[in-house]
C-alpha cells in the first residue's frame, strides 16, 4: 500500500544521547515535512524539504538536523542541544502539480519521543 | 506567512450540522484554504479545500467569503467520530512549500 510509515512508534533515550526517527514514504512525492507537537498543542514546523538533497528550516530547528539523499526517505536526527526533545514528532509528504498547485499533505502516525 | 485564527474549541451534538470557522483576513490570492483534522495520538488526515468557490466532497463542506478573508468547514451530521481537532491553513501557489499549522479548533461531539 501506498504511505508514508514512521519508525519506531513509539521511542525512549537517555538524555543527550542523539536519537533519529525515520520517515518512508512511496508516494512519491516531492516535499516532506518534520513537525513536533506537544501535549495539547497544534503542530510546529521543524524542518521541510521540497527536492533531493534540499531542505530550509522551519520555525523551531535549533537542535535538530535532517537530511534529504532520497526523494523518498527524510530523516530527523534530535541531537543533544534539544533543550526539551520529548514529544509527538510528525512526518508528512505532499505532491506539487504543474502550475505550482499545492495538493494535500499527507501523514505518517507519529513517532513519541521521551527523554529521560 | 498568512495567518489563520480559529476558536479555541467547541461543541456539538450528535447527528447535528458543525459550522467550523476560520478567519483569514491576510490571505493573498494565490493562496488556498486547506483543513485538516487530527485525532487523538494520530497524524492529521485531510478534509477538504478550495480557492474561492464552495467546495463539496464526501467528508465535508467548505463555504468561502466573496472576499475570501474567511471560510467555515460544515460538517452536515456530526457523529462521534468526527471528534478532533480541525486545522485551518492557507497553503501558497506560488514558489513556497512550507506548510504550517495553528492550534486548531477543539471539536467535542456529545451524544
């Protein structure tokens, strides 16, 4: 089936250890996309990427790093100057049609991340 | 990046129409109006979304202002299911890929 899979669901570290979530999709689409949400709040934007070997920052970067050798995998490394690592982190993936059309993202299931 | 503000939360009753609304009053032309709902411990899915024009599809409705600063998500019957938290975002046509979400609207449908 045609998705976007995040392993593992479910993650424990010890603090400042550096940990990397994984993110697969076979959509393929072009840009994927790191988010971290924390208990009863909305997403934040951590890192994007719209092409191979190409990503920006997002609104909350400091302490994470990506990379972007496959068009199809999109890792995010959490390294020890995340001053609070621990919560639900996000993956997703969208599509961009001729013409510049965004289409609609698509999720993985989350990966929880806790540090103690 | 254009903003959106939605209610904090809000309430429904079972087999009963929801009017979500969202205000965008920033939003530039080439910008499209996308919602997106999460469930609990899940990632958001999709829901709709449209330019200027009402938009219809199996999930939901969405209404757009003539002057497009605001737009509701009408959910025709309300099932128990269908408690979430509902995002409204603006996603550009243009050059620019980033997507980003607000904290949405808190949607609680009692029985």
């Amino acid at each position: 089936d045609g998705g976007i899979t995040q392993s593992p669901k479910y993650l424990f570290r010890k603090e400042g250890q550096n940990v990397t979530l994984s993110c697969e999709q076979n959509l393929n689409h072009d840009a994927m996309y790191w988010y971290r949400q924390d208990p009863g709040q909305g997403l934040r934007l951590i890192y994007y990427s719209q092409i191979v070997n190409d990503f920006q920052k997002g609104d909350i970067a400091e302490g994470y790093s990506v990379s972007r050798e496959k068009k199809e995998s999109f890792p995010l490394t959490v390294t020890s100057a995340q001053k609070n690592p621990t919560a639900f982190y996000l993956c997703a993936s969208s599509i961009r049609l001729a013409g510049g059309l965004n289409t609609e993202a698509f999720f993985g299931q989350g990966t929880r991340l806790t540090v103690v | 990046d254009a903003k959106t503000t939605q209610p904090n939360s809000m309430e429904s009753n079972e087999e009963e129409p929801v009017h979500l609304p969202c205000n965008h009053s920033t939003i530039s032309g080439t910008d499209y109006i996308h919602w997106y709902r999460q469930l609990p411990s899940q990632g958001p899915e999709y829901v709709i979304h449209g330019l200027t024009s009402n938009v219809n599809n199996r999930m939901a409705s969405l209404a757009i202002a003539e002057d497009r600063k605001s737009s509701t998500l009408i959910l025709h019957r309300a099932t128990l299911r269908d408690a979430a938290v509902y995002y409204c975002i603006l996603r550009s046509g243009g050059s620019n890929y980033k997507l980003t979400f607000g904290k949405g609207t808190l949607l609680t449908v009692n029985p």
